[in-house]
C-alpha cells in the first residue's frame, strides 16, 4: 500500500509578484527549491495564510538568490504581492520508505531567505500556541 505523505514545505514564503498574463505557474527562486528537495515542474499546493485560499499549481524556476516567488497565470488572482504562503509538495511512499521517511522543511524570514530547515515539526499542545515563525 501506498501512503500520501508531505514530502517537503516552503513555509511563511512572502509573494514577490503577481503575472496574471504570464504562463500559470509558481516561480520560486531555484536555490529554495534545491534546499527543499522539489522540481521543476513538480504539482504544488499553495496555502494563503494572508487570504485563506488554498489552491494547486506547479514550479517554475526563478533566478537563483533571488528571494522570488511569483503567482502567475491563474494563481495571481488567489494571491497579492506581500502575502505569506506555505508552498508544499506531497509524495506516495511504500510502508518500507515511510519508516526512513522525514520530509524537508525550510522556514523563510520576511525577505525570503531561510531562517531554517528541519525534519520534523513539534508536537502542539496547550503550552506551545500560539505558535510562531
């Protein structure tokens, strides 16, 4: 069996740009997306924590060290320039794979540079909320 699993997240990542007219996508600065382990191409889901929406679209290589994540296509009207997201992208897993399985997390300051990464996200209870980037 085959389990639906977080492979990897951009967590708290600030939209630099909105190109309605340009091809739908996500374009996303290639360092980040080489720390986070995803691909161009690859399905994302992206989560509007400013807004709310929540939709999919797929990667787009930006300019490396740029900082950039640009909506574009569709994806600009879910979104405005400033908003933060989580950007993440989900993997099947053998029960064998999932045993070593630890997803990539990578946590985004403000200006799109990564404040940190980790493997694993800890456990929420009433003494930890709320909790904060």
């Amino acid at each position: 069996m085959l389990t639906h699993m977080l492979k990897a997240k951009l967590h708290m990542a600030k939209v630099t740009q909105a190109e309605l007219w340009y091809d739908g996508s996500c374009a996303i600065d290639a360092d980040l997306v080489k720390l986070a382990g995803m691909r161009e191409f690859e399905q994302i889901d992206i989560y509007n924590v400013s807004n709310g929406e929540r939709f999919h679209t797929y990667i787009i290589l930006a300019e490396a060290g740029s900082g950039t994540f640009s909506m574009n296509g569709a994806a600009a009207r879910k979104v405005g320039v400033g908003d933060r997201v989580i950007i993440a992208t989900y993997g099947y897993f053998t029960d064998a794979e999932l045993s070593a399985h630890k997803p990539k997390l990578v946590y985004l300051n403000e200006d799109n540079t990564v404040n940190r990464t980790s493997d694993s996200i800890p456990t929420q209870d009433k003494d930890t909320l709320p909790l904060k980037n």
